[in-house]
C-alpha cells in the first residue's frame, strides 16, 4: 500500500495535519517528520524497499508528500529536488510523489522558486 510523507517542524502544525488527514479517513501508512532530513531518508528508505521488489512495472511507495517549506537540516525545497533526483536516477522505476507545499509564511523568493 502507498504511503504518505509529512514533514514540518512545527509540532503544532503537524497535529493539524494529522487531524485533517484522519478526517477523512486516512490514518494507516502516514509517517509524520519533525524535519527535511527525517522526511527525505524516510522516502529514500522507502523507495530502496521497493526497488528490492520491483517486477518490471513502476512501483509507488509514496503516493505524497507534504511538505514544509521551510525547515531545519533541509527545506521542503531541498527535499523535492533530491527526490525528484533520485526517482530520475531509477530509469522510469519509481513513480515519484505527488508533492504538496505547506507554509504558514512564504517570502518573494520562495514563491519565486514555486511558481517555476
């Protein structure tokens, strides 16, 4: 069964999330990260884990992620670019998630590095 990333470092908002979520009736397969490093080494985990059973379809470990903007040890930023490098590296392997930002504060420059 896909899986889904949540990373933020506000412990608040990850509740919020987590309620929103269970809402509407997910609440099995989620992993919850308190940062971008604990949240792109679960996807990578996860990603090697399927790799190991692929059969020659792609394979969806992760079917999203949400992500803060910006956090500490990596940036929502920072996680989408390496995931986005490491399904690419996978020759068509991984479907890669659909990836959601979360922010309750966002600069010129971050909306700048959204929109492209």
């Amino acid at each position: 069964m896909s899986h889904i990333i949540v990373a933020d470092d506000q412990k608040i908002n990850l509740e919020a999330v987590k309620l929103s979520l269970e809402s509407v009736g997910i609440i099995d397969n989620v992993s919850y990260c308190a940062d971008g490093k604990i949240a792109l080494d679960t996807a990578i985990s996860r990603f090697e884990e399927a790799l190991k059973q692929y059969n020659g379809s792609p394979q969806q470990p992760i079917s999203a992620m949400l992500l803060d903007i910006q956090m500490p040890m990596k940036s929502g930023l920072q996680v989408v670019s390496e995931v986005d490098a490491f399904c690419a590296r996978q020759s068509g392997k991984l479907v890669k998630p659909v990836m959601i930002y979360l922010s309750s504060y966002v600069t010129e420059m971050v909306k700048t590095k959204i929109e492209k």
